[in-house]
C-alpha cells in the first residue's frame, strides 16, 4: 500500500518523484526530518490525519500536547510550525496532539496542500477561504464583554493562544493541576484582568517564538564545542561542576568556564561546555531533551549544523526557564 501510495502521486504529477510532498515534519523536539506525505490513509503513512496535518502544510503554528500525563510530571507541551510525528511527547497513555492556530476552511477534506519550494506558506493556485483563526468566535465574544479590553485591540485569539502556551508553561500551573493533568486535557484558568493577560499573552509569544528557534535571543549562545576531533556521537555522559573540580584532569578548566558548569562529552575527548546540571536535566514533552537530542545521534558524526543546533538548543532551555520565572509571577495573580 505505501508503494502504490507513492506511485500514485507521482502519476499525479507526471514527474519521477513528486517534490511538493516531501515535506518537513517534527520528529521529535528541536527535531526536524523530512516525510513524503500524500495524507492518504493506510498509505505510505498509516494515519496520517489530514483532518488536522492538512492545516499544518500552511503558514501555520499548532501547540503540541497530550490528553494525559499518567506517569512523571507535565512538561508536555511544545509548539510546530510543521506536520508532526505523533511521539513528539512521551506518554503511557497515548499519543500526542496539535492544535493549530489558524484553521483553512477552504481545504477539502481528503486534498493536501503542497508547499511552495521555500515552504513559506501556500499554493495561491488554489481559490481558498481566508484562513480563520480555530477558536470559537463565542468565546472570543465573552472575553470582549467581560474583559475590559482597549479601544482598537486586534487579534485577541492570537492573544488567547500564546496565552495558553503561557500559562502552560507555569511551574506553579503545573503543580496545582497535577492531579488533572494526569487524567484529561489540560484545562486554562482565564483572567479577566487585560493587562494581566496581555503580558501573560506577550510571554507565551515569545517563548514559542524561542522553541520554534526563530528568537533573536538565541543568537546570545554560551556553550561552546571547542576541542577538535572526530564529532562522532560516542557515549553521552554528563560531567558536573563538582566533578570537573575534583578531577586532576580537569584541574586546568579554562578561566572563561570558571569551573562552575559542567560539560556534556559525546566521546572520550569532545565536550559542549557551560552546562549547568538544571539544563541537563531539563524535561520537555517527557523526555530529557539535550540527552534525548544527543542520543539519538549515536555512533553518527555531527554536522557543523547540528553542532550549531545544540548550542542554540541550550541557549533555547536556558531562555525558557527564565521566562518560566516570569511567567509564574502573573499566573499566580491568575489563580490568587
């Protein structure tokens, strides 16, 4: 059935292979592959969920998360602008789910939009509705009548998503929702304070902004993979602060590292530095992300990019745990 798939929509084309379905999906986070993707089920996806997926082949942002935590603590919550592998989270108890900003009523039900060759948006070709955004308008509604919202405001269900992602990314949300987080959906507190909600609503934008690795701050990067070598992917292994200064190997740390963080060596000599132990440990969709990034990589050479990518991926865990301070400073206004 996969090759008849593929076959079948490269008849569709008229060309040896059809280059507009090859397209960038979220394997996993800080993890973009590419997929040949048809949306035809049983084809060469299995469920590939074009119901959904197919508004995700626009300009588009979804939030990833999961119906249920039954195990570990919640950090199950993550943003894509792309089509996504369903194990972007880790969950005993199913698999994940993308809730897209913007929905595109004028797709058809069983038709994939192809992506533009810079995959920046949309065919044109095709004789669309404007995208709507995927709230409802009665909600909307009642947060313009109950809250106190300033003449000329635009957008608010933009606002009312990057408040979500927000809010769930408050460690304080987290703890008093435990017990919920673990047997449905996630359910979000709203304030009817607008300057609360619009600062809240500020944080969420720019922490997507970051974990879709679009964020200037990124650029601001402290780790660094100094020491030449073979770049393979050897074995993970964590080196603290308080090893590296009780080793006589490490007695000469450069000054520039001060001895206070650790470093991550993929093999015998190579290592990303300035790595503190909350960023090591650091969980995002259930997984130890910079082990999880690092070990899938095994016994494969690292690219220049990749390289790039996980010191910008550090930076990014870095950033979300500062904003994670800020936001739980508002969200406790929310529930006080």
């Amino acid at each position: 059935m996969a090759q008849k798939d593929i076959l079948d929509s490269i008849e569709e084309d008229g060309d040896i292979v059809n280059k507009h379905k090859i397209v960038p999906i979220l394997y996993r986070p800080f993890d973009i592959r590419y997929t040949y993707y048809t949306g035809k089920t049983r084809g060469f996806h299995c469920m590939p969920r074009p119901e959904v997926m197919r508004q995700m082949l626009h300009d588009n942002i979804g939030l990833i998360s999961v119906r249920q935590v039954a195990e570990g603590k919640f950090t199950h919550c993550f943003a894509a602008d792309t089509i996504i592998e369903s194990r972007v989270t880790t969950s005993n108890k199913g698999l994940c789910y993308v809730f897209p900003l913007y929905f595109y009523p004028g797709v058809k039900e069983k038709k994939i939009m192809r992506l533009l060759p810079a995959a920046t948006g949309y065919d044109d070709n095709n004789d669309e509705e404007t995208r709507q955004f995927n709230i409802y308008p009665e909600f909307i509604d009642v947060l313009e009548r109950d809250m106190k919202i300033p003449a000329g405001t635009n957008e608010l269900a933009e606002q009312v998503f990057y408040y979500i992602y927000s809010v769930l990314y408050s460690p304080y949300y987290r703890k008093i929702q435990s017990h919920d987080l673990k047997i449905d959906f996630p359910q979000i507190p709203f304030t009817l304070d607008y300057d609360l909600f619009n600062q809240l609503s500020q944080l969420g934008k720019r922490l997507i902004d970051i974990h879709l690795m679009k964020s200037r701050e990124l650029n601001k990067t402290v780790s660094k993979f100094d020491v030449p070598g073979s770049n393979r992917v050897e074995k993970t292994t964590y080196v603290s602060p308080r090893q590296l200064s009780s080793q006589r190997a490490f007695k000469q740390v450069k000054k520039s590292e001060g001895g206070k963080e650790g470093r991550i060596y993929i093999n015998n000599s190579q290592y990303f530095s300035r790595i503190n132990p909350e960023l090591w440990e650091y969980m995002l969709c259930g997984y130890p992300i910079l082990r999880k990034w690092l070990n899938m990589r095994k016994k494969k050479i690292l690219r220049p990019d990749e390289i790039s990518q996980f010191i910008r991926m550090v930076r990014c865990i870095q950033l979300t745990m500062d904003y994670q301070e800020k936001i739980d400073s508002l969200f406790k206004e929310v529930v006080s």
